[in-house]
C-alpha cells in the first residue's frame, strides 16, 4: 500500500498494513518511494500520511474512538 506524506508529497510505501489499520497505533512502519535505489525502513506518524488521490486516513484508522 502507498500512501503520500502530507509535507512534502513523497510517496511512502506501507510495510505493515495491520498496523496501518490498527487504530490503537499511531505510527506505522514504512519507506519513502523514491528515486532508484530501496530507502531504508522509518517510521511515520498516522497524522503525516493521506491517500495519494489526496483523502485522508479513515477514521477507524486513527481513532480509537470511532464509535463514540
């Protein structure tokens, strides 16, 4: 899964689509998309990351509250 950086646009490829999903968790592991070689692994905050297409996170997956 790809999702882009909100500061700076870079793509950023998911490398743990459960904890993507996993409202309990605020950051998640990943790596920007970039360039020609492989970047290394970081992590980002759910906060920075949106849809390429622009739409942000689902709620369910960033509040741990959703139902509320």
């Amino acid at each position: 899964m790809y999702l882009k950086n909100k500061a700076n646009g870079d793509l950023v490829e998911i490398l743990d689509i459960s904890s993507m999903i996993d409202p309990l968790r605020s950051r998640v592991a990943g790596r920007y998309h970039s360039g020609e070689e492989l970047q290394d692994p970081a992590t980002f905050d759910k906060t920075d990351l949106i849809f390429p297409s622009g739409e942000n996170l689902p709620r369910c997956w960033v509040d741990p509250h959703y139902r509320d």
